[in-house]
C-alpha cells in the first residue's frame, strides 16, 4: 500500500454526477485531488485502491505519474 499520483482519465461523454461520484470516491479513500481539467484529474491515493477507481463508471484509463529523475530548469532572469 503506497500513495502514488494518478493521472484519471475519462470519457468524452463523461456526465457530471459520475464526475462527482468519482470525486466522491477519491474523498472516501482519502485521496487528494491535485487538479481537474477537462476530461482528466490528477490525484494522489493509495495504490490499493486503483481498481476501486477504474470500475467507477465514466473511467477511460488510470495510470501512474512519476515525476522522479526530471530536473526542473532554473530561470533566471537578468535586470540591467
């Protein structure tokens, strides 16, 4: 059991009593939701949990987010 960032996936044709429902969900497992965009939400939650959230309906695809080994480029930004 780890907690691990998931990108969720859903239908184009996605209603939004089954986004709230996954919404829901995510709050029932004490995931956190780190952002909604249109057809997709990034959330962190337990990875025993995935498949509770794939059978949820509306789902298309839940996958993990690793962001570990990427550097982040600094800018700076010179005055004169």
């Amino acid at each position: 059991m780890v907690f691990e960032i998931y990108l969720i996936s859903l239908n184009e044709n996605t209603s939004s009593p089954e986004v709230e429902q996954i919404l829901r969900t995510l709050d029932r497992i004490r995931g956190k939701v780190n952002m909604v965009a249109e057809n997709s939400i990034i959330a962190s939650f337990d990875n025993a949990y995935v498949d509770t959230i794939r059978n949820k309906t509306g789902v298309k695809l839940v996958g993990g987010i690793n962001f570990k080994g990427r550097k982040v480029k600094k800018v700076v930004k010179r005055e004169s």
